[in-house]
C-alpha cells in the first residue's frame, strides 16, 4: 500500500509539470490558429465547395489547415452531396485536430512534425482521388448524383469561432488542459504501475495490433482521441505508424455529424469503413518500412 500512494505521488507531481511546461504554449498556438482562421474568413470551405473533380487534392490541402471544425464543414458538404466521398475521406485523413498544437507545446522535432503532416496530405490526396476513380468505375459512367446545396452544418455546430478568437482560444487551451491533466495523470499512473518496458512490448512490437488499435481510439468522435494519441506518441508509447492510424481515422465531430444528418446509414458506415480501411492499412504499411524510423527522426 506505501508503494501505490509513492507512485501516486510521483504520478501527480509528474503530471502538474507536464501540463506546467505545456500550457503556455497550447494557449499561445490556439490563439494564432484561430487568429489566422479569423482573419481567413471562409475562405477554405468556399474553395473546398467549388473543387470539383480536383476535389480531394483541395480537400487533403486545406484539412492539413489548423481549422476549427473543418472536417465538420466538409461533413455538411458531403450531406448536401456538394463534394464527392473522395474529397470527404481526403479531408478526413489529412486532418489534425489537436495533432499540432499538443505535438508543439510538447517541444516536438519541427521535422518530425512536417513529415507527419506531409504524410497524412500525400495519403489524404491518393486515396481521395482512387476512391472516386474506383466510384467512377462502380458507376459505369453515370453522372454523380449531387443535389443542392444545404446549410453549413458547421454553423449549426457551432464551430464558427467569431470574432472573439482570444477568448475562443483561451476556452480551447482551458478545455485541452483538463482533459491533458487527466489523461496525462492516468497515463503516468499506469506507466508507473505496469512498467514503461512492458506496455512498448505490447504497441511497439507489434505493428498491426498497434496500428489497429490507435485507428479503434482515432474513431472516438472527439478530439480527445487525438490528444490522447499524439500525447501516446510524444512519450514513446506508440509508433508513427499507430500515431497515424489514430489520427488518420479520427475526424473530431465530422464523423457524428455524418451519422446525424447523412442518409442512407449504409452510405456512413461505407465511409467510415473506407476510412478505417485505409488508415489501419497505411499505417501498418509505415511501420513495416523505412517510413515509419524517417519519420520518428
């Protein structure tokens, strides 16, 4: 019993000088991504909305952005049939979330975060554009069958941040903050009681159940999934090629939208499917080769 409240202890102090080091940093990367979404003024959705068949090259561009609720944008395109799914999936894959603001604040190598985001852009754009030529093929030549335009639901999402982006910011450095501090306090528990050796034999040495499993915590539609897998791999828990599984199946809330507002059921779960196949399949491909080692560089 005097053991466990040591490494209780030792868990909480760990924890309160993570999250010490951290969050100036979050704050001060929030409030320059949102200050740079302000001043972009939709610009992005426009032009993701007018790509047509380039779409997925424009889609896996502007998903690499720091932007507040893109995917949940390109969601709505995608319901209002605006956008193809390979524009869909290519936004999906390319984009972060929370990727970047933890990965900087963590003092990350600015290398190691380039690569990571040139991988999920060049991945994004590949598989946006074979899942529609594959489409094409299904369709034998039929015309898509889009219809107009509905509203952006991500302004019925709330993931406009207004004209207030220092307050905004402030509420998602405040937000990220707690959830760090109990993750990072769970995290640091259990490396504390199971042994850091013994949970890296069980992730790192396995490349496909790593990568499986990160893409099964990427599709929890929350953004807390991506803070908990880069916070995974900052420590050394999990490998570049588990990172991006996680992180290329994870869409923030654009996957709960698509399953609120798309119809059929059997058209989301094809996406979501699709999605997982490729980020499970692209990252135990990154970890069986010289990537995933060139990356973690």
């Amino acid at each position: 019993m005097h053991d466990f409240w040591h490494l209780l202890g030792h868990s909480v102090l760990h924890t309160l000088e993570d999250i010490a080091k951290v969050v100036p940093f979050l704050f001060l990367t929030y409030l320059l991504m949102e200050f740079l979404e302000h001043k972009a003024g939709g610009a992005p959705e426009r032009w993701l909305r007018g790509s047509g068949k380039v779409g997925p090259l424009v889609g896996g561009a502007l998903g690499v952005l720091p932007q507040c609720g893109f995917s949940a944008a390109a969601t709505g395109f995608y319901t209002g049939r605006m956008i193809t799914t390979g524009t869909l999936i290519a936004v999906y894959l390319s984009t972060s979330d929370e990727m970047l603001p933890i990965l900087i604040s963590s003092g990350a190598p600015i290398p190691t975060i380039l690569k990571l985001l040139a991988t999920k852009l060049v991945i994004g754009i590949g598989a946006g554009f074979a899942i529609d030529g594959v489409i094409r093929l299904i369709r034998k030549g039929k015309p898509d069958e889009q219809e107009p335009g509905i509203e952006e639901l991500c302004e019925r999402e709330n993931c406009d941040c207004g004209d207030r982006f220092v307050l905004s910011a402030l509420k998602h450095t405040i937000y990220i903050t707690v959830f760090l501090l109990i993750f990072t306090f769970v995290l640091n528990l259990g490396i504390e009681l199971i042994g850091e050796e013994n949970i890296k034999s069980v992730v790192l040495d396995r490349p496909v159940l790593g990568s499986v499993l990160a893409a099964l915590v990427g599709l929890i539609p929350n953004c807390a999934s991506s803070v908990a897998l880069t916070s995974l791999f900052v420590d050394g828990v999990i490998s570049s090629g588990a990172l991006l599984s996680g992180l290329m199946v994870n869409a923030g809330i654009g996957i709960a939208i698509l399953f609120r507002n798309n119809r059929p059921v059997k058209d989301s779960l094809r996406v979501v499917g699709i999605l997982f196949g490729v980020s499970v399949f692209c990252g135990i491909l990154i970890d069986l080769t010289p990537l995933g080692a060139w990356i973690a560089m």
